[in-house]
C-alpha cells in the first residue's frame, strides 16, 4: 500500500587489543571456537576444510576512539570524502562534525524534538539524517549548516525513521520501524512512502550495483527486496527463523549481507542463485548488530556480546574480532572509506576507527 506526499566448520581467531594504537609488536590471540554450519539455499548443511590462518598481521591496523561530547549518544556515523566524519548525536537532537585530524567536534541543532538516528553522505556531498523525532529527513549543508527538513506525509504517522541509502538515480530511500519504508527525490521534494510487509521492522538498507534496493526488518525477521519501478517489497527468508536481521550491505557482486541480531549470526543472499549461506560469530554469546562491506569484500560486523568489530574474509570464511579499548561500547552502526572502518560507539560518547593500513 501506497501513501504520497512534497549486509562447514571454521575455526575463529580472535586478536585481542586494549590500547590505542596497538603495538606492532603485539601477538595475536589464537581462540578456537565450534561454529554452525553453513546452510544453503536449500537449507542442506555442507562442511568445509578449518582454517587455521589469520589473513592481517597484528602490526597491520591500529585502532583509535575520539571523544565526543557528554551525552551525545553517537548512533551513526558517515566518514566523508573530504576527510570530515558526521555522526549523529541522538540524545541531544544534533548532527555531530569531527575533525579527526585534530579530534575538535561541532554540533549543529537540528531543531526542536530532534532524535537522529541514521546518517549518510549523499551524492550531493551533504550529510543526510533520517530524524526519527523530527518524523523527517534532514539535510545539512556541509558548507552554510543549513537545516533543510522533509517531513513525512501526515498520513504516515509515527514512523521511527531508522536508516537510508541513495539509489544509483539519486533517489533517497528510507526505513521506518513503525511498518514503513518510502523515498524521497531531493531534487523535486516528492516524497512516497509504504506499508511494509508483515508491518513493524524496517531497520537496515542497502543498493547494490544493479541499483536494487534491499531492507532488513528486524521485528519480523525477513529482507525485503523493493521493486525499483513500483516501490513494491518481496519477502525474503534468511535460513534460521526468528533471527532479527537488524542491518543489510551490499557488496560489489550483488550479495547481500545481513547481520543477524538474535541469531548471533551473519548471513548472505545471493541473488543470482537465489541462495543463502550463514556463519556464527565466534564467542559465547554474540549480537550481531551492524554490517558493512568495504571496497575490497570484506565483511565487517559489530558485536555486542565481545565488545568487538568483527571482520570476516568471505573467500577463506575467516573471522578476526577487534575488542574495542572501552567497555561497552554498542556500537550501533559501522561505515568506512577505503583503509578505515568507523563506528559509533553508542555507550561511550565516542567514535572508533580501525585503520587496515590496507591503502
């Protein structure tokens, strides 16, 4: 419905790290841990050989928080091409501007009743804030501050915006956990938003190169894929039920990778076959919460369970966990440019970096 308006057996390593940067004179931590096994499309289990390497050298990243300011409660962050790290401060109704070079930050007011929860960088170059106590999507100017505000038709309701993405025609695509997901035109202001199937849920977003556009919803355990030409969303099971996909990325195949809240597991879709594979984070108890696919395919995760990000080479199906310096962090949400992975360390009043040395 329709309503207008203007992400076999392995073994895990883990690396442990507790200082920021880390030494490059530091060992890894060599932890083996029983995993699920995989599960095809089909949901037939297959086993592979265990991998017993580890494929970035302790001396080849380092990791690195900067502070920002008390009760912000970064739950966001979109590292910009220029250099300039957003973030959104959600307990205080701003978009937050770090300079990591020399670690100052800046808030801009977002105005009143602001909660922002997800941001990106448009093509336009501009941070874009999904604002769910604004029940709108925001534009900032990365140049002037100015607030450009688009709110949800009346009709819609209280839609809890959660996260968006832009399409390969510049089209702004949005979720709402309240049972909606919609789009907005930046260029026209029209805005359309829809009834998601099975209701409450939408949380994460993806495109892929061929400019589909994929949802996760977490209430109901499923990823919606969006019919570009009539908005429209399909159903698409993941193996395990009830797993709470929270998070979905693309890579550069098309694959989707979903991360897996309540399953502790990451899994992917391919939709060339469509088939579906899924892997157990190593440790006791993980929650898989965020999911991003850097520009050389890998998979990186965060783990509330170990106070980690979590990066999985899918080509040796290998895990390598990063414990973060403070505890509990919750990190809600993971983005990057190419060499750095950031998140935004929710119970912190921080943000984090892991640099691969990579570029």
């Amino acid at each position: 419905m329709l309503r207008m308006s203007s992400t076999f057996i392995l073994i895990a390593m883990l690396v442990g790290c507790t200082s920021t940067p880390v030494s490059p004179t530091e060992s890894p931590v060599i932890i083996t841990e029983p995993t699920t096994v995989e599960q095809s499309g089909t949901g037939e289990p297959s086993t592979g050989s265990p991998i017993t390497q580890n494929t970035i050298p302790p001396e080849d990243y380092t990791i690195q928080e900067y502070p920002v300011p008390a009760g912000s409660h970064p739950h966001d962050v979109a590292p910009a091409p220029d250099g300039t790290v957003w973030y959104t401060a959600q307990h205080v109704g701003a978009l937050g501007r770090l300079d990591p070079v020399t670690g100052e930050t800046h808030h801009i007011p977002l105005g009143s009743g602001s909660a922002p929860h997800g941001v990106i960088v448009g093509p336009d170059g501009a941070p874009w804030i999904t604002d769910s106590g604004l029940n709108a999507i925001v534009r900032v100017d990365p140049q002037t501050e100015e607030v450009q505000v688009f709110s949800l038709p009346a009709s819609s309701g209280y839609a809890n915006l959660n996260t968006a993405v832009f399409d390969h025609n510049g089209i702004h695509w949005f979720t709402g956990q309240s049972g909606i997901y919609g789009r907005l035109d930046p260029s026209t202001g029209d805005m359309q938003v829809f009834d998601a199937p099975r209701g409450r849920g939408p949380y994460g977003i993806t495109v892929t190169p061929r400019g589909v556009v994929y949802y996760a919803s977490l209430a109901n355990s499923y990823v919606g894929r969006i019919d570009p030409i009539t908005g429209e969303a399909s159903v698409l099971e993941p193996p395990t039920a009830g797993q709470g996909a929270r998070r979905v990325w693309s890579d550069s195949l098309g694959r989707v990778w979903v991360s897996e809240w309540n399953s502790g597991q990451v899994s992917v879709y391919d939709p060339a076959n469509n088939s579906w594979r899924e892997w157990k984070l190593p440790g006791n108890r993980p929650e898989t919460y965020a999911v991003y696919v850097d520009d050389q395919d890998i998979v990186w995760l965060s783990d509330f369970g170990s106070n980690s990000i979590v990066r999985f080479d899918p080509t040796l199906e290998l895990f390598t966990a990063y414990e973060l310096p403070s505890p509990n962090a919750a990190v809600r949400q993971i983005l990057g440019r190419p060499g750095e992975i950031w998140g935004a360390e929710s119970g912190t009043d921080k943000l984090v970096v892991i640099r691969t040395g990579s570029q």
